[in-house]
C-alpha cells in the first residue's frame, strides 16, 4: 500500500454540530481516508465516552481536534476553505460539484485547505458560507437529497484522498497564500474601489467577500497576491475625475 500524498494538507471544519455520535462517525471517516486534522467551530462539549465509541480507533482525532469560538476563528490558517452544502439560492454561492473540486486539490501544492460542514439540522447558514471560497455540492437523489453528517464527511475525504492519490507525483505549483493575507488584501482593495467611488458602501462586504473567495481559489502567492492588490491600491490614490 502506497502512502497518501499530502493527508496533513486536508482538515474537517464542523460548525455547529451537535450530537456526540455524529462527531465520533466522522472522526472515523476522516481517518479511514488518511486525514487526522480536525477543527470544531463555535461547537458544544460532547460526551467524551459517546464520541469514543462510535470513533473507535479513531479516538484520537477528537482528542487532538482545535476547537474555535467562531468559524471566522477556524478558518485563519487555511489557504482555502470548501463549504458543503445542498442548498441553493439567489444570495448562496453556486455550487461546485464535489469531483471537480476534488480535482483541483492536488494542483495546490500543499497549501492547507478546510472542508467545512455546518450543523445536522440546517447546515451552513448564508453567513457561514460566506465565510468560505467554494460550495461544494455531493450529487445525491432527488428522491432523499440529505445526507447524514458524517457520510458527508466520508464522500468527501474519499474523493479528496482520491484526487491527491491520482495527481501526478513531483508536480510542483506556487504555494498559496494564508487565509490571513487573502483577508488583508480584500480589505485593501475595498478600501480602494470604495475611495474611488466603485460602490456605495451597502456593496462592500459582498464585494469584499468576493475579492477574498477570488483570491483562494486562484490559490494566489504572497508575491502575486501584492501584485494584485497594488494595482486597485494604485486606484484608489488617483485624484478623482471632475464631474
């Protein structure tokens, strides 16, 4: 048996989940699929001896899990981070199929990306989703479209793991800047269009959150990351134009 190629790359982000159950099943999916690393967000306190058996062998990648008031919190140390989600909608971001995504996972050099999963009962909220650069989306039967959270998590570390497996080995690409700078260079640029009157201040976070989600999935570098932002920087010190 071959070793995995990048298994520490990948973490498990669950935000808001609540059943102690749940939280042992994925622990277990997650390392059946070779992936240890596990954040829990704005979570509740489970009841250890509950989550050990249904973790099993699993047990400690609950013991080692971060945990985080906020899956704002959660995120930071992330080059790029997967909401999955079902639901679709005029203010939710268009869904990307979960294969495609997977695919693109081993062009990212080894930049650490979040696969975030929301709470049993609703999932991501909007503002949670917002929060990430991609919707991911399990295909699954119209007839019983909702899957169990920790099934969610198997699928998902399954194509992952799968996609990283299949990637050519030695393929080297530029290192994706940190969720940090990705946030810094968003702002700067809102900053910019906003001082040159790109849009009304009701417009900012939407574009804000866009710029930041553009920037991830491009998996930018530090250096081009700068460059990019320089460019808006430079607009916003332009004198604006006379009416």
């Amino acid at each position: 048996m071959r070793d995995d190629p990048a298994p520490a790359t990948l973490a498990v982000v669950l935000c808001r989940v609540e059943g102690s159950i749940n939280v042992g099943a994925a622990c277990r999916a997650m390392k059946a699929m070779g992936i240890s690393s596990l954040v829990l967000a704005d979570c509740p306190g489970y009841d250890e001896i509950t989550v050990r058996t249904h973790a099993l062998q699993a047990w400690d990648v609950f013991e080692s899990a971060e945990r985080r008031s906020t899956l704002w919190e959660a995120l930071d140390g992330f080059s790029l981070a997967a909401g999955f989600t079902r639901r679709v909608g005029q203010r939710r971001k268009e869904n990307v199929a979960l294969e495609r995504f997977a695919a693109m996972l081993a062009s990212r050099d080894g930049a650490p990306v979040a696969l975030v999963f929301g709470n049993e009962r609703d999932g991501l909220s909007d503002a949670e989703l917002a929060l990430c650069d991609e919707a991911v989306g399990i295909d699954t039967s119209v007839l019983f479209p909702s899957l169990n959270l920790s099934h969610a998590v198997q699928i998902a570390c399954w194509e992952a793991r799968k996609a990283l497996r299949a990637g050519k080995p030695g393929t080297v690409s530029r290192m994706a800047a940190p969720r940090s700078s990705t946030r810094r260079a968003a702002k700067e640029i809102a900053d910019a269009l906003q001082a040159a009157g790109f849009y009304k201040l009701a417009g900012r976070p939407e574009a804000e959150s866009f710029i930041r989600s553009v920037a991830a999935r491009a998996a930018l570098s530090e250096s081009e990351l700068e460059r990019f932002s320089s460019l808006f920087l430079k607009l916003g010190a332009l004198p604006a134009s006379a009416p």
